[in-house]
C-alpha cells in the first residue's frame, strides 16, 4: 500500500509548480492598479505605493531569497542582476521600478518553465511510442513477448512500420531500396523465360528484395503468369508452380546443401547480395542484388562544398570494402574507410575533429562512440537509445532531406540568436550610457530595459519558423 496525499498537499504542490507565474501575475495587477491610483483616481501619495509594496514582499522577498541561495552555491547568472535590482530599487524608493524588475524576472522564468514543459510533453509523447512486446520467432512459430522476456541469441521479427524495441543484428531484410544488378543463367535458361518465372512468385513474397525483382520485369516488360501452391517457410525461401513448372528461389548455402542438379554451374561469391533460381528442381540462374544509392545522393553530396562550406567528406564504414566503395564511386566520396570496428571509427573522428570542425551523421549503435567525439553527430533512422543519445540531434525520418533542412535550421536559429544576444546587449549599453548621463530615471531605464527584452524575445520567436530555404540539395550547383 502506498500513503495517500493530503488534498492540501496536493493544492500546495501546484502552488509551487506555478509559484513563478502566480508572482507574475501578482506583479502585473499591482503594477496596473498601482498606475490606475497614481493616474486614473489620484489618490493620495500615501496609498499609491500600496499595491507596489504587495509586489515587492509577496513576489520581491521570495525571488530575492532564491537568489541569495543561489549565491550561496556560487551559481552565478543574468538573474543574479535582477536581484540586485529589486533590492537597490527598494533601498532608492524606487518601488515602481523595483516591481517592474519582478514581473521581468517571475515572467521570465514562468516562459522558460513552460517551454520545458513543451519539450518534455514531446519527449513523454515519443515515449510512449516504444514497443512493450517484442515478436519472438522458434522455429516456425512468431509468438509476442514481453521485453524483458528477450534474451540475447533471439531471433526477433520486426513488421513494417514496427519500431525495433532491442538493439541487435540483422540477419535478413535489405538497409536501402535494393536493385537487381546481374543475372547470371546456366546454359539452355531464357532469360525472360526465368525472369518471367520468378516475377510470378515473387509478387506473393513480403521479403524486400521482392520489390526489385518485380521492379526488373516490369521495366523489362516480362509477362507474369498465375501462381499455386506458393509458400515461404521462414529460413527457407520462397517457392511456388508457375504453368505447371516448380519454381523456388533460395540461398546459396541452402541450394549447395540440398546438392541441385547443375549446382557445379553456380557462379562463384561477388560483392552483393544474391539468391539461387531453382527451376524443376535444377539451377537455372543467380540473382545479385546491390543497394541502390539513393536518387538524391550524389547531387546531396555535390551540394555539401559550395553550399554549406564542407571541405572534406569521408564515408566510415563497417561494412565490407567492396560495398563501401561501389557506394563512395556511386555518389562521389574519395575518402574511404571500410570495414571499421567502432573503436576504429572513433579515433578516425577524434584525429579529424583535431583539424577542423566535423559533422558525422550515422544510423547505427555502432556509431554512437565515433558521434561522441564529433562537433555535431546526427543520427538518423529510428535508432537505438544508446545512438539517440550520442547524438546532438536525432531526425525520426532517414532521409538525406532531413540532413539538409537539419543545417539550414541551425543556420537560421544561430543567426537569430545572435541577432537577439548581440541587438540585445548593444542595445543594453546604450541605456546604460543614458542612465548614467541622467537621461534615465530608474522606472524609465526599468521600462525600457523591458521593451529591449521584448524585443529580443520577438525576433527570438523568428526561430520557431522555417527558414525562406529550408533544402537546396536538389538545385544542383
């Protein structure tokens, strides 16, 4: 059993939560009633303080003893000013003044509290779109368990539009969109003939490389006939009867252990992936697959140098070195690191982060060391915790889109930072010359220190828009 809360303890805990609003509010009416006394009714002098008073000692005295605890600790900020101000204000009988300062500072404060509240309603929002089971396949059986049902050595199904709720290998299913590269055909097998066979089949199978095979003999225009008896026992492919013919397509591995008739004739191991044609039960052809480059990738890097000022771009890698490289020729890297553990990648990262400013962007936990060590990472993809955390930011979407709206983003809200901090300060100092030369009563420099921050506060709100180009990747350069 758990102790219940008392209904005033409850009351005084949301009191507390909004403290910094409630003094805002309290100052703003005390302000406001305050001028309507001194200007509207014209009471006399001695009752016109009265509401400026209330302010100082319910909104005044708490802030001020928050900021003494603060300086205590020697935690040391903009704010620390803002107390000094209300108590030199009170000490002048400046008290207009001094309630101004408090409803800048409890205003302040209560904005920055409901941002966080902004942000940490998002971050609640995305965690609660975590998977609580995971799809556990024994056998041929997918049963649901729950998380912590998971032990290392499972073989874990993820759907489409699942998020992976564990952090592991892949051991079937293509990263990108694959594309059929090669077809390699035993002697006395059309090539149409086959194609046309396994397009038939293959448009029952929910595995990706379907979708390029299919893709394949619609460019080439290939017939497709009927299909029966199609099945797809997990692990061990796909077959079916097309027109009479049995049709399967398989695995290397699989097809040499069943010893195939015209096995001898299978082409040897290249850079890739690949499956095995089987047709009446006799090898017929194999299929190699690549991972297509993205449409967008090599005009995306193109772009990199003149638009956003990269100088040197580096593909790091664990993947093997031919794949590396066909992709690197594909979208035009030079630079090439293939075939690289996760210590490997950080001490590339370190060394390169020593000579200049770097950007790494990766989509796996092995790169969440190697993102530690950069300027800016970037993870893209929904990835793992581990990767989410690394990163300085995280696009849900793996789009090399989200890359360059990403630095044109930044760009955009650095740029209005400094026009806020710096317009802000100049700005400063300029009423702080005034006040000095006694052009400034302390109310007037009060008020007008308030509008400045008004200011800055209004072109800061321009960060919340997108920039006029939020990507240029595609114009070419």
């Amino acid at each position: 059993m758990f102790p219940m809360s008392h209904p005033n303890e409850i009351r005084l805990g949301k009191i507390l939560r909004h403290r910094n609003l409630i003094i805002a509010w309290i100052a703003l009416t005390g302000i406001v009633w305050h001028l309507i006394l001194r200007y509207g009714v014209r009471s006399a002098n001695d009752s016109i303080d009265m509401p400026l008073f209330v302010v100082l000692a319910a909104g005044g005295l708490p802030l001020v003893a928050e900021l003494s605890v603060k300086l205590w600790k020697k935690e040391f900020g903009s704010d620390l000013l803002a107390g000094i101000s209300i108590v030199t204000a009170a000490m002048l009988h400046e008290y207009l003044a001094g309630a101004i300062v408090v409803l800048m500072l409890s205003g302040g404060e209560a904005l920055e509290a409901y941002a966080l509240k902004r942000a940490s309603s998002v971050l609640e929002a995305l965690a609660k779109r975590m998977p609580s089971v995971a799809h556990r396949k024994t056998d041929f059986v997918i049963r649901d368990v729950a998380l912590d049902e998971v032990a290392v050595g499972d073989t874990l199904v993820v759907y489409p539009h699942d998020i992976c709720p564990v952090d592991g290998t892949v051991v079937e299913g293509t990263y990108g969109e694959p594309e059929l590269m090669d077809q390699m055909l035993v002697p006395g097998f059309d090539h149409s003939e086959v194609l046309g066979l396994v397009a038939s089949i293959e448009r029952y199978s929910k595995h990706p490389l379907a979708r390029a095979i299919l893709k394949r003999a619609k460019e080439e225009k290939v017939s497709m006939s009927e299909a029966t008896e199609v099945s797809e026992p997990p692990g061990k492919g796909l077959r079916g009867v097309v027109k009479g013919r049995s049709v399967e397509i398989t695995s290397r591995s699989k097809a040499l252990a069943r010893k195939i008739s015209g096995a001898e004739n299978i082409s040897p191991v290249g850079a890739g992936l690949e499956c095995v044609v089987i047709i009446d039960h006799r090898f017929a052809a194999v299929y190699r697959l690549r991972d297509a480059p993205r449409k967008e990738g090599h005009s995306f890097i193109k772009h990199l140098g003149p638009k956003h000022s990269f100088n040197r771009l580096l593909i790091v890698s664990g993947d093997r070195d031919s794949e590396v490289r066909y992709l690197a020729d594909e979208v035009g890297i030079d630079e090439v690191y293939a075939e690289q553990s996760p210590e490997q990648k950080l001490a590339i990262v370190r060394a390169e982060t020593l000579k200049a400013k770097t950007l790494y962007v990766g989509d796996g936990i092995n790169d969440a060391p190697a993102m530690m060590a950069a300027t800016v990472a970037m993870a893209i993809g929904q990835n793992s915790d581990v990767t989410a955390e690394a990163a300085d930011v995280v696009a849900m979407e793996n789009s090399l889109n989200k890359i360059d709206e990403f630095m044109h983003i930044s760009r955009h809200m650095r740029t209005v930072a400094l026009q806020s901090a710096v317009g802000g300060m100049v700005l400063s100092v300029a009423g702080m010359v005034l006040a000095s030369a006694g052009y400034l009563t302390p109310v007037a420099g009060a008020i007008c220190q308030e509008i400045i921050d008004v200011l800055a506060v209004l072109n800061a709100l321009r960060a919340a828009f997108p920039p006029t180009i939020i990507s240029d990747a595609g114009e070419g350069v």
